[in-house]
C-alpha cells in the first residue's frame, strides 16, 4: 500500500531577534489510508508545528525552509512545499483534503458565528452547492458526530456549548467535506474521562467509515495504545523513534522513548518507582547536529552523541536516532 501523504525532510525554522528556533528540523513521516499514525512527545517537541506545516497554516518568522510534503491527488503527486500558503491549489487542499482539528476549539472556533454557519461556510467553500444543500449537510455531519438535535445547535455560539460539543462541532467542521486525511492535534485535552473515549471512539469509526489517514498528535500514552497503528516519538523538532505501535510499547529502543514509557502510571511493573526525566528540555535557539537528548539521557556514554544524524533501521523494523540502539 502506497502513503496518501509522505513527508520528507521537513524543516520547519523561526526566524527569531534571538536566532533561529529549529522547531521542526528533518522529520520524515508516512501515513495510509485508513491506518492511524500517533505523534507522541513532551509539550514544544514540534508536534503541533508539524501539523500546522502539513496544512501549510505556519506563521511569520516560522518558514519551511526545505523538505517536501508529497501529497497523491487524482492528477499525480504534488508538493505542498513549492506552493504558496495562499495559492488556490493550498486552499482547495486544506480543508477539503486534508483537514485539522485543532488544540482548544473555544480559541479555534471563531466567538461571532454560530456552530451552523462555520460549518456550512466549510461546504459551500469546497463543493459546488446551494446554501440549502449546504446547510442540510450540517445537519447531517453535526448529527453524523453525536451533536444532539443539530437544528437547535445550528444556531447555537461557541460559547454555549460544553466542551465536549465544542469539540464534536470542530470534528465536524473537519470531517464536512469527507476529507482524505485528518490531523488531530490533541483532540481531547481538557476533556473528562467520559467524554474524551467518546471522541477518539468517534474519530475511529468515521476513519474506518471514510478510510481516512489519520495524524493523531498527542502526549498521552493511554490515547496512543487505544488508537495508533504506527507510532513516531518525537524530541525537540525530530523523529527519535519509529515503529509499530506493538513495538514501540513492548520493545521502545530510544532511551527517550523508554524513559517515557517508565513516567506513566499503568505501563511500569506493580512495585517498580515511577521514575521522571532529569534535567528539562534545553532551548532549540541555534541547535548543532549533535544528540538533542544527550544532556539528559541516563544510558549516555563518552562520545555517543556525535553519531546521532540519521534515523537507522533495527532488528525489530523500528527506525532510531541514537547509536546505542542500533
């Protein structure tokens, strides 16, 4: 099976008074219809930085400054990066083909309009419809998510809606124009317990519904084991590890990803101390090419972190970056 969308290379740098913050700095990334791919890593890795490069929404000083983002359309393969974030083919790709949920939908959602008209202004702006058509297919996508009598929330604001519906409302304005891939970013933060298996149960079965790629980006390993097919450990702007996620919980080969894995109630074994990371994430200002984990590493030796340039296969079919594991 070939990937719908394949990112190579990707750099994403803020140009800043300060120096340059290489937030996303060669990350490589595959996904496929119809399979699920988790972007795991601490708060400022270059998660959602990536996310937003894909869609091309990356904002002033931030540029991509090279790589390629390959995405296969019905006319062949084009690449998102040599093209404008304003240029008509972008803007009929974002939205229409692939398309996000973004972090905290009561700042991503727009105060003045209602739920009803932000969706139905999603629809009207990809497909070639009247406004009665339009707005007869939110209801539908509004009722397709689990939003409860659709035409009373139709007008409902932001505002007026608990923040589980506030989060169904954005995964329906993402899934309106039946979308090839979804990005995900952190879909369920601040939600309860309850409300949060609704949301990943729903997002799974539309995907499996629609056969859409999903990048489900996340920093909890619970959302990950319940939800990912393939899993990409990222640390200050690269991919340390990646691989199934069968691999990455039962064999993880980055010292990064196991110090991960041995920070979470649940994961560690009954009677062993939840151990943390030492030290905390060092400044992307101005970054040489050098292991990015090695100042916190705990299986560090003399010298390691010179070798670490290039993601390399394993035994097991995971990629590292870090030349102990390999």
């Amino acid at each position: 099976m070939n990937p719908i969308l394949e990112v190579k290379d990707l750099k994403t740098h803020f140009f800043t008074d300060d120096g340059v913050v290489k937030a996303v700095d060669g990350v490589d990334l595959k996904l496929y219809p119809g399979r699920t791919l988790a972007i795991l890593g601490e708060s400022g890795c270059g998660k959602s930085i990536t996310g937003r490069s894909i869609m091309r929404l990356e904002q002033h000083p931030g540029k991509i400054v090279s790589g390629n983002i390959l995405l296969e359309t019905e006319s062949g393969t084009e690449d998102l990066v040599t093209l404008s974030q304003n240029h008509p083919k972008i803007r009929s790709i974002r939205g229409g083909v692939i398309s996000m949920i973004f972090q905290e939908p009561m700042t991503s959602l727009g105060p003045i309009n209602t739920i009803g008209d932000q969706i139905e202004e999603t629809i009207l702006l990809h497909n070639d419809v009247e406004k009665e058509e339009a707005t007869r297919r939110t209801h539908e996508i509004m009722k397709k998510v689990g939003m409860p009598n659709p035409e009373a929330l139709y007008n409902s604001y932001p505002f007026e809606l608990s923040g589980g519906l506030r989060q169904r409302a954005m995964i329906a304005m993402a899934l309106s124009c039946n979308p090839q891939v979804l990005i995900a970013d952190e879909p369920t933060t601040a939600l309860d317990v309850t409300t949060q298996a609704q949301i990943l149960d729903l997002i799974n079965e539309l995907q499996q519904e629609m056969n859409m790629a999903v990048m489900f980006i996340t920093h909890d390993l619970g959302v990950v084991a319940e939800i990912a097919d393939d899993v990409a450990v990222m640390y200050m702007g690269q991919v340390v590890e990646f691989g199934s996620v069968y691999e990455i919980f039962d064999n993880p080969k980055h010292p990064y990803t196991r110090a991960l894995m041995n920070s979470v109630p649940g994961i560690v074994k009954p009677g062993q101390r939840l151990q943390t990371i030492a030290g905390s994430v060092a400044s992307l200002l101005n970054v040489d090419d050098t292991c990015r984990f090695g100042a916190r590493c705990p299986e560090r030796i003399s010298g390691c972190e010179r070798g670490c340039y290039d993601l390399n296969p394993v035994s097991n079919g995971s990629l590292i970056r870090c030349v102990q594991s390999q």
